[in-house]
C-alpha cells in the first residue's frame, strides 16, 4: 500500500464490502482529526478527557463523505448512472461531488428554503440537479423511495446500507487514535443513520455483533480482528423541536435551526434503538439556543468551528455533564458532524459584527486600544 492516505475504502477494505476489483470512488475522506480539549472542561464541568472527531474536515466538510465513498462506489459497480437522495444540505453536497468524481448524474430533494447556503452552494456547484421541493425532509425521504424504485436511480440515503458502511470506519479511526474504544461517545441524532454507523463499527472492532447492522443480518463478515476491548455507551443529542427518540413517536412538523436535524420521521429509527439499548446509552434533547451557545463556546474557547447541528453534542454534553451523568475520568469522544462555514448565515448573526473604521492608522489604533 503506498504512505499516501487514500481514503478510507483503501484503508479499511478488509472490513468493508469490497473486493479487489471494486471501483473506488474516493475524494480520500475519513482519517479526520481527534482533538482534545483544553478549555472548555474546566468550565463545562467534571474531570473528563473530552476529545472531538472533527468530522467538518472532510473533503465537503462533513461525515457524509464516509458513507458517500462506499455508497457511490457501489453503485458504479452495480453499473449505476445517476443517484438520487433526500437532504437537509450536507448528503446533498456529498452525493453531488462524489457523482461528479464518477462522471455520473445526481438528483438532490432539499427542502423549501430551510437548507443553510454553503450546502445549498455546494450541491449546485457540483452539477446535480436541485430539486427544492414544497415540503421538509421527511417528504423528501418519502419521495426518493418511491422515485428510487421505478426509476434508474440508485438511492444514496442512508437506507443504503453502504452508507453505514462507510460511516462506521470513523469508530476505527477513534479506537486507532485512542488506543481503545472510549467510555461515552456523543453525537447529534436526526435520520440516525450515523449513531447506528458508529455502533457498527464500534462492535465490529470488539468483536461482536450488534442489531444496528442491516447489512449483515445477523452474520457479520467483519468481526477481526478484534482491535478494542470493549464497546462505549452512546448517546445520542436531538432538538428539542426535532426530536422523535425523546418523544417515543414520530414528529410531524419538525422545527430548529440546526437545519441539518430538522427531521422527523428518522428512517433509521430501529438501528438507533438497538445502539441505544445495546450500549446502555440514553437521548436528551437540547433547545436550539442552548445549541447556538455551545456553537460559539467551542469556536471562541477552543478554536473550532462547527455547524449548529454538530453543536448539539456539546450542548448535549454541558447539560449532561451538569447532570453527573459521567462518572468522573471518563474518556468521551464527541462527533463533531460537519463544519461551521456550512452556516454563515447563523455564525454571522450571532457574532459582534465588523466595525467599521477609516483606513487610517490613529482610527484603527483607537479600536485597538480598547480592546486589548
Ligand atoms: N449533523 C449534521 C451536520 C448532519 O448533516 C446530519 C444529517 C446529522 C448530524 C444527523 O445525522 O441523520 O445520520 O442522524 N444530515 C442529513 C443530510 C439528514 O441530509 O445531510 P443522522
């Protein structure tokens, strides 16, 4: 294998659905950063190793880049050509440049305008074709199914189970940097693709098979090597006003400005229970101002930027570190899902506008001056 990293199908082939003569379609996603903390903890509460997984640091600046590499690297080998997904934004973007690194169509379902510009940019960008539907996510999920079945479409949401497939290398990343599974892992829940993923993965590595895996039914290929000795408990962050796993029931009209959890009917509802139940883990929701504070907090006290659905973990976390629900020295990893420049428009509204000063040295030295 050549030093160069290139992307996590060529890394991790042996436990994913691949064989030598798969064509990989790869924009060399994954091998993100796992950064430790060092201001907030204090603050936030509780003598734990708090460590993010900056997943905005993927080639289109979020997780999905995981799930799209293998999603669409199997629909070239199935002889696909054109993909087809429901979005909030962030798979939209995937879906259209790694079509594009495979010279095939995308068709993208976003919602009327409750879809942040940088994703929204990335996907026209990228040559799909946007389809801005009168309806939310939810109504798009619906649709892309239906389309999906009649039409040739491969569908690349994540009821594709080579999307959790590639999603759950990230838990192979956190073991690797770790040097074993960490205690608690802590991530935003909406279609709940991804915390199903990251159980996945993470039991793959212990060796055992879990009930998140639709893929295997039951008679997992990838269970070694066994890599860590033990599984962490996961637990999973909604908004308050999108939230079906703490209200036990699907939610019709989903509401929040993490407009990338903005769902309500999630398609992987099951797979998240049984990572859930599996792990002992537990849902808590948070409000979206406690969201956009825990945005900030991490990008003023820590120097990382992230979108306000990813902030939820953070939020998720503060509230329950407050609660004691970590017993003290854990270790706890945090998804951050996708980066903040997905967002402007939020960062901008939530943060001391420029000032507006002559270009002139004494005027400039002035602002300065109070400020330092
Ligand atoms: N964080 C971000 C930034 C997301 O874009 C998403 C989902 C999630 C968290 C939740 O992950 O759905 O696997 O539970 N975004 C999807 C999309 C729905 O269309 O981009 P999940």
């Amino acid at each position: 294998m050549s030093k160069h990293y290139e992307g996590l199908i060529n890394k991790y082939r042996t436990r994913l659905p691949v064989t030598a003569s798969t064509p990989v379609v790869t924009l060399n996603e994954g091998n993100t950063p796992l950064i430790e903390l060092m201001n907030l903890p204090a603050q936030i509460g509780g003598n734990h190793r708090i460590l993010c997984k900056f997943e905005g640091l993927n080639p289109t600046g979020s997780f999905k880049d995981r799930g799209m590499t293998m999603a669409v690297t199997k629909a070239v080998e199935s002889g696909a050509k054109a993909i087809i997904c429901a979005s909030t934004g962030n798979t939209s973007a995937a879906a259209a440049a790694y079509a594009a690194r495979a010279g095939i169509k995308s068709f993208v379902l976003i919602p009327d305008g409750k879809i942040a510009l940088g994703k929204l940019s990335q996907a026209m960008m990228h040559g799909a074709t946007v389809l801005q539907i009168k309806g939310n996510f939810d109504d798009g999920m619906r649709l892309v199914q239906e389309l999906s079945s009649s039409m040739p479409l491969n569908l690349v949401n994540s009821i594709n189970p080579y999307r959790l497939q590639g999603q759950k290398t990230i838990a192979f990343e956190v073991i690797e940097a770790l040097g074993d599974a960490p205690d608690f892992h802590v991530l935003p829940v909406g279609n709940a693709g991804n915390i199903s993923a990251h159980w996945i993965g993470y039991s793959e590595a212990a060796g055992v098979t879990c009930g998140s895996c639709n893929h295997c039914g039951g008679n997992c290929a990838y269970l070694s090597p066994k890599v860590s000795s033990k599984r962490p408990v996961m637990v999973g962050y909604q908004a308050s006003g999108a939230a079906p796993f703490l209200r036990n029931a699907m939610v019709d009209s989903p509401e929040t400005l993490a407009t990338a959890i903005r769902i309500g009917h999630p398609v992987s509802w099951k797979l998240a229970w049984a990572a859930q139940k599996e792990s002992n883990g537990w849902f808590n929701e948070c409000t979206d101002d406690e969201i956009l504070v825990a945005q900030k907090l991490l990008a003023e006290r820590e120097g990382i930027f992230c979108e306000p659905a990813s902030a939820i973990t953070i939020a998720g976390l503060m509230k329950d570190l407050k609660a004691d629900k970590f017993p003290t020295g854990s270790t706890i990893v945090c998804t951050l899902t996708g980066h903040g420049l997905k967002d402007p428009d939020i960062a901008i509204k939530q943060s001391a506008a420029p000032i507006v000063v002559q270009a002139e040295r004494d005027a400039i030295a002035d602002v300065i001056a109070k400020k330092l």
